[in-house]
C-alpha cells in the first residue's frame, strides 16, 4: 500500500522531470522523486518501459518523455512537453551523459563534440526553457549530476573533465542569478557509482587485461575512493531528494561530491 502522508510524500503536487533515466543514477532519482509524492517525467535512450513501471508503482503520475538532448531543440521541446504532459515543472534533474576515453592527441573530434553537447550544453538548453517559469512562480529546484571530474581532473577524459567542470561553472552562474528567488541550482558530484555502466566497464577491462574482476575493482575503478567502496545509486538519490526539500531551502550553487571520499585527498 502507498503511503499518501505530507510527512511521507513531502513532493505531492510537485512535477518533475529527469534526463537520462531509463536505468543507473537517473532511474533511482526519478524512483525516489515517486515515491516522495511527485508527477515524474523520465527520458532516455534505455528500456523505458520498465522504467516507467517501476517509477509508477509508487502511485504517481509517470509519463517517458522522448528526446536526444545532444540536440539543442530536443532539449528545448522535452521541458515544453513535460509542461504540457505534467502540466507544470518544478524540479528538474539534469543527469544524461556520455563518455569516451582517449588522450587528447588522439581524442576524435566527434567524440569532443559529442560529449560536450549531451553533458553541457544540454544543460545549459533544459535550464534556459526551464527557468522563465519557475522564476514567475518563485519555486524550482534545478539538480545537474555532475561528477568528481567537475572537481578534479583524470588523465585520458579531456572531453568529460571539461563538460563536467563546465557544468558546476554554469550551476553556480544560474544559482546566482536565481539567488532572491525561491529557485535553487545545485550539482551533484558522484564518484564511480554502482551502475550497469560502471559494471559492464570493470568487466571489459578484465578481459582487456587479463585481470580478475575484484582486481581491476580494487586496483583500476577504486583507486581514487578512499573508502573502496562503490557509491550506490540510492544514495546519489538521497541527496537528490534532499536538495529538493525545504530543508535545503538555503542550498543553492553548491556543488555536492559523494564520492567516496576521492576529493578528500
């Protein structure tokens, strides 16, 4: 049985909408804006299907709301159809993303501008089409999941480094902007997360280097986390969640690590 209580549900009545949340990070955000009481609107390029069905087992409203948000018109028509569907928007989470790895001598252009497009400018486009409306209503919350690579670099992730350190510059240019409102803007930065991605690449690596997987785990994945430890996705959400609470009212271009303590060192 859904419990409905304000105490339980503090987002009833609030609209939502998370990109990039077919599966992984997205997918547990979207997952506990639901079960918080909010109207979710998901996007993705994963089985959205079954992410629609886990996200409305909570009892509210989920729409899959298509769109390649490397496209700056799609971004654009994605929050204009979340309005129309939702019938408002209130929280936005910022969370597709892409990687390649590569150095930058023999980074493809491609690549570069691929991933600059989905990480930031996509950003940059939802926020553009979402702020007019949460500023005239005088409450928002806008998340952007950045990464630890917006705080510090890595070797061989030029693109992703620049994207994601470009994401907390735009975070916190918005947070100002938006700082005599009730509208907030913070980031997220995740270190290596337990997902689908992140499992599947300590797999490849193994192979690749003739490695058992505990090992490349232990040596190759968490060797930046402190506390050897994989960041769960729940906890990512947590935060998320959190930031969209009135309690973190006074919260705004904040760029959040959970990150195992990577940027403690």
């Amino acid at each position: 049985m859904v419990d409905t209580s304000s105490e339980s549900r503090p987002l009833t009545g609030r609209r939502a909408a998370v990109t990039g949340s077919t599966s992984g990070i997205g997918l547990a955000i979207a997952d506990a804006l639901a079960r918080a009481g909010a109207d979710v609107a998901i996007n993705g390029f994963g089985d959205h299907a079954a992410a629609v069905r886990r996200v409305a087992a909570h009892g509210t409203r989920v729409e899959f709301v298509g769109g390649d948000m490397a496209r700056a018109a799609d971004a654009r028509a994605f929050v204009a159809d979340v309005r129309r569907r939702l019938g408002g928007l209130d929280v936005l989470v910022n969370n597709a993303g892409v990687q390649h790895v590569a150095p930058i001598e023999d980074f493809p252009d491609e690549k570069w501008d691929a991933i600059l497009a989905l990480n930031l400018s996509a950003v940059f486009h939802t926020m553009k089409a979402a702020i007019p409306a949460m500023r005239a209503r005088d409450w928002g919350r806008i998340i952007n999941v950045a990464s630890v690579h917006g705080l510090v670099a890595s070797p061989f992730k030029s693109a992703y480094v620049a994207a994601k350190h470009g994401v907390i510059g735009l975070t916190r240019t918005a947070a100002l902007e938006l700082a005599e409102t009730h509208v907030t803007v913070n980031a997220i930065c995740p270190g290596f997360v337990d997902t689908p991605l992140v499992r599947g690449q300590i797999a490849d690596q193994a192979k690749a280097n003739h490695m058992t997987e505990e090992r490349v785990m232990k040596d190759v994945i968490l060797a930046s986390q402190p506390t050897k430890r994989l960041v769960t996705t729940e906890q990512v959400a947590a935060l998320a969640l959190y930031l969209c609470s009135d309690a973190a009212s006074g919260v705004t271009g904040a760029a959040l690590a959970i990150d195992g303590g990577w940027t403690a060192r």
